[in-house]
C-alpha cells in the first residue's frame, strides 16, 4: 500500500496571449496581484508563427509572453488559478464578449510542465469545477521536453528555454 503524501508547493507561471494594443503591464500588475511577484519572463513572441487558433475572435497580429511567480504555491490552487485567470480575460474583453488576451496558467515541478484548461481531452485530468490539467512537457536528458499534444508554441526553444530557467528558480526557492 501506498502512503499518500502532500505534494511539496510548485512554481506557478501563466502564459499571456494579447492584442497588440493591451497595457501588457496591467495585465502583469494584475497577475501578480493574484499570484505573487513576477520573478521572470520570456521575451514577448509573434503567437501568430504558430497558429491561428484565436485569430476568429481576437484577430491577428497576436503576441504572447510566458511569466513565472514567486514564491511557489500548493498545486491544488492550479483550479482556482484557472477559475482567476477566466474572470481577468472576461474583464478586459471587448463589449461583444470577445477576449482581447488569453491567460493559460500552469504549474512548473522538476518533472513536468501542467497547463490548466476548461477542455477535456484524452490527456487530460479532471480536477474539480470544470478545469482539467494537462501535463504538456516532461524533464527529459536534462531539459523539458515536448509530448504529442504539446502546442507548437510550447515547443520553439524560447519556450523550452525559458521554462529551464524556471526550474532552476523553482530549486533555488525549493532550498531556501
């Protein structure tokens, strides 16, 4: 028999998909405010080399930047962090109801890399009030590493690169 343990804290990140004209630094001020401090960020990205999934409703032109925070969090606030992160989008939406920024948060280990989505898939985990976790990238040959499903824009190296950098910050703050 197994003997169930508490899962040490995680670092959380989110990654902020955004029209051109958003204040992306109200967008951050108000993660933070939700989450903790910002304690790294990628570089802002062209979202539109990778797909056009969201450009029906918040057009073209699209831009995204992955964010980390501090200090880690227990990883069963990732369904609240979702359930957050939903209301902030419907705050900054346009009248008709169409987002102008999509906010994926997750949840970094040593292992793995878990996005928070509303929709279910094979892959995908149920956990609790309509949020489903998806392990997109596992710790591989030293680095995070892409599965099937993951999207493309999870797979480029500045991705890959920048949630390396995260798991090193989770290990410092894991010894402190």
């Amino acid at each position: 028999m197994g003997i169930a343990k508490i899962h040490p804290p995680v670092k959380y990140f989110a990654a902020v998909c955004f029209v051109r004209d958003i204040d992306l630094e109200s967008i951050l001020s108000r993660l933070e405010t939700m989450y903790g401090h910002t304690d790294l960020q990628s570089p802002v990205f062209e979202f539109d080399l990778f797909t056009d999934y969201y450009s029906s409703e918040m057009g073209t032109h699209l831009k995204k930047i992955f964010v980390s925070f501090e200090p880690p969090h227990p990883a069963e606030q990732l369904v609240e962090f979702k359930l957050q992160s939903n209301r902030l989008e419907e705050e900054y939406a346009l009248e008709n109801g169409k987002r102008r920024i999509n906010i994926d948060p997750g949840y970094l280990t040593e292992a793995k890399v878990v996005l928070a989505t509303t929709k279910d898939y094979s892959h995908r985990l149920y956990l609790g009030q309509g949020i489903f976790g998806d392990v997109h990238l596992i710790y591989q040959n030293r680095h995070y590493q892409a599965q099937p499903w993951t999207y493309p824009d999870y797979n480029q190296p500045l991705a890959r690169d920048f949630f390396d950098s995260v798991r090193k910050k989770y290990r410092e703050q894991k010894r402190q």
